[in-house]
C-alpha cells in the first residue's frame, strides 16, 4: 500500500523570505514621488470641486432671491379683493388658454414641417428615377436604332421570283447560295 518510509531532502529549508523587488529603495522612492504626485493632483482637484461647489451655492442664492422677488411682485390672494382675484383669475385662464394655443400651432408647425420634408424627399427619389428611367430608355432607344440600321444593312436585296418551271427547280439550290454568302 503506502510506503512507510518517508524521505526527507538533504538540504534544509530556507525559513527567511525572501525580499521582493517593491521593497528595493530605489523602487521606493519612485513609489513616494508617484504617490506625491499623486496627492497634488488629488488636492487640486478637490479645491477645484469646492470652488465649483462654492460657485453653485452662490448660484442658487441668486435664483432663490430671483424667485423670492418674482413671488413678491404677484397680487397676494389673501390680500387682495375678489374682484380683483376673479380677473386675474379670468386673465391667467385666458393666459394659459392662449399659450396652450400657441404650443398646439407649434406642435401643428413642426408636424407640418416634417411632413413637407418627407414629401420633398419623395419627390426627390421619384425624379431620380425618373431620370434614370429616361436615361434607360434614351440607351434602348439608341440599341433599337442602331439594331434597326444593321439590320436594314444586312437585309437581302429582294430577288426576282423565279419564273415557271426552271425557277422552281432551281429554287432549292438558291436558298443555301443566299444564306451562307451575304454572312
């Protein structure tokens, strides 16, 4: 089964580690100037972050006393009458009724606009075909013609029909002569 019998190396075991190659001074250094490098470039950016954190804050306290004063230039209801609450009332309804016109005739535009676009496309693909038609048919045109001349060309002349009985004998041996000369 199992050997018993254990066998152990003749050379005794190192037990120090061994150092690595990061901890060598020269490595370190590079390291340090690296991390140093490293932090600079992080605390720039972290001032950079705070002066655009400082600049938004600055920022929303302008908007907020921007809205603050646009709240305080509206009537107050509460201060206000009722009639004048009923037209102002009747003003804003009329307000919102117009600019929701006017969003609808935007909307009606732009639909419009695309629609208009879409059909100058089509007609531009249907006058590229058409040109493209034109020219095909200019080119076929053009081979029917020049068939049409070769033909008139390569067209026997019309014989004389032969008369009687001579004629008709001779006829068969006529039909070879006029084929295979006028190629």
């Amino acid at each position: 089964m199992n050997p018993t019998h254990i066998v152990f190396p003749a050379a005794r075991p190192e037990l120090r580690l061994k150092r690595s190659p990061a901890t060598d001074p020269a490595k370190l250094r590079e390291l340090e100037t690296a991390l140093m490098e490293g932090q600079k470039v992080l605390q720039a950016d972290n001032e950079a972050l705070r002066q655009r954190e400082e600049n938004l804050q600055a920022y929303e306290q302008r908007l907020r006393s921007l809205q603050n004063q646009v709240q305080g230039n509206k009537p107050d209801a509460h201060i206000s009458t009722t009639s004048t609450n009923r037209q102002s009332a009747g003003n804003e309804s009329a307000l919102t009724a117009d600019w929701s016109k006017l969003h609808r005739a935007r909307e009606l535009l732009e639909v419009e606009q695309r629609q208009l676009s879409e059909d100058q496309h089509v007609l531009l693909q249907a006058r590229d075909v058409l040109r493209q038609r034109e020219a095909n048919l200019i080119a076929r045109e053009e081979a029917v013609a020049l068939a049409e001349a070769r033909l008139q060309v390569a067209a026997p002349e019309p014989t004389k029909p032969a008369r009687g009985l001579f004629g008709l004998t001779r006829a068969p041996f006529k039909l070879p002569k006029s084929v295979f000369t006028k190629s």
